[in-house]
C-alpha cells in the first residue's frame, strides 16, 4: 500500500508537524535534522529510502517501513516542509522516481507558505466577525435599554404630572378651606 503526508517546519520548535497523511489521523511532530528528515533538509533534494528500519522513518503508529520519497519544500530561500510517499514494498522507488516529485516541490512549498500567511488572516477575519458580532448584540442592547428607559421617564413623567395635579387640587382645597374659615 502507499501513503502521502505533508508535514509543516515549526522554526521555533526546530520540528516538522503532520500536516496531513493518509496513514492517519495522529498528530506527529518530529525533528527536522535526523533520520532521512535530516538529510532531505541537509541535501535540499528528495531522498530516497529502501528498506529502511523503524528508527530511520518517521512512519504513523502500526506502519511497516518500506520504501519512501521525502522531499524538502523550499519557499524564498527557507525550508517550509517535507513531503512524504511511502509504500510497504521496500524495493517501489527509485532515484528517478524523485524527479516528478523534485518538479512538484515548489508548488507545494508555496502552498505551504500561503498557509502560513493565509491561516493567521482567517483567523483574524473570523475574530472580527466575532467581534462585529458582539458590537450589533451590544448596539441591540443599548437600543433595548434606551427604550425601557424611554418608558420608565414616560411613567415618571405622568406621575409627576399626576402628582403636579394632586397638589394644585389639594392646594386649591386649602386655598378654600382658609377662605371660608376666614
């Protein structure tokens, strides 16, 4: 059988991270300069591996090591990933069958790089929408408070107003009463 993967260099960590791969769905890390990873990074070409063992591959949990093509991928100068065809027959690649995907790299490493870039704007658009989000929820709140308040100074005002009345009335009331005590 063969698989695919892709893996995404981590500068600050000094590793690769799985991007994707067929093999599986475990998230890998591992180290950028040993093991065939290494000298992918240090020849900056595909390198073929036949019939290596379990401790020169980075293969997913349960893989058997056969053969494999892993290819460095180089954007403006720097290394930005690796990937990886593998299949269980250890004799399957060749050093031609490094060609197509040697042609493929940049392709795929500028990719890789507008992911980088790419990936950041997403999430900052996605936090703006959030954000605009919870501007309208708090514009539509204000809106609502402002109207309660409408109506709690409308009630206030008939009230005094009422109350306004009352004393004119009850004024008016003593007014009359002194009078005719007078």
């Amino acid at each position: 059988s063969s698989d695919l993967g892709f893996a995404r260099y981590d500068v600050a960590a000094g590793e690769m991270e799985l991007l994707a791969d067929t093999g599986t769905t475990d998230h890998l890390r591992f180290p950028v300069s040993s093991g065939l990873s290494g000298e992918a990074v240090r020849s900056g070409e595909a390198v073929i591996s036949n019939e290596m063992n379990r401790e020169e591959m980075v293969l997913p949990e349960g893989e058997q090591p056969g053969s494999e093509v892993l290819v460095p991928l180089h954007h403006d100068g720097r290394l930005v990933g690796l990937w990886s065809v593998r299949h269980s027959d250890g004799a399957m690649y060749r050093r031609a069958d490094a060609d197509l995907p040697n042609l493929l790299a940049p392709q795929l490493a500028l990719a890789l790089a507008l992911s980088e870039i790419l990936t950041p704007m997403r999430e900052s658009s996605e936090q703006a929408a959030i954000a605009m989000r919870r501007l309208r929820e708090g514009r539509e709140a204000i809106r609502g408070a402002a109207r309660t308040v409408d109506e709690i100074a409308g009630k206030a005002k008939e009230g005094a107003s009422r109350a306004a009345q009352r004393v004119h009335t009850t004024s008016e009331a003593l007014r009359r009463l002194s009078t005719s005590i007078d």
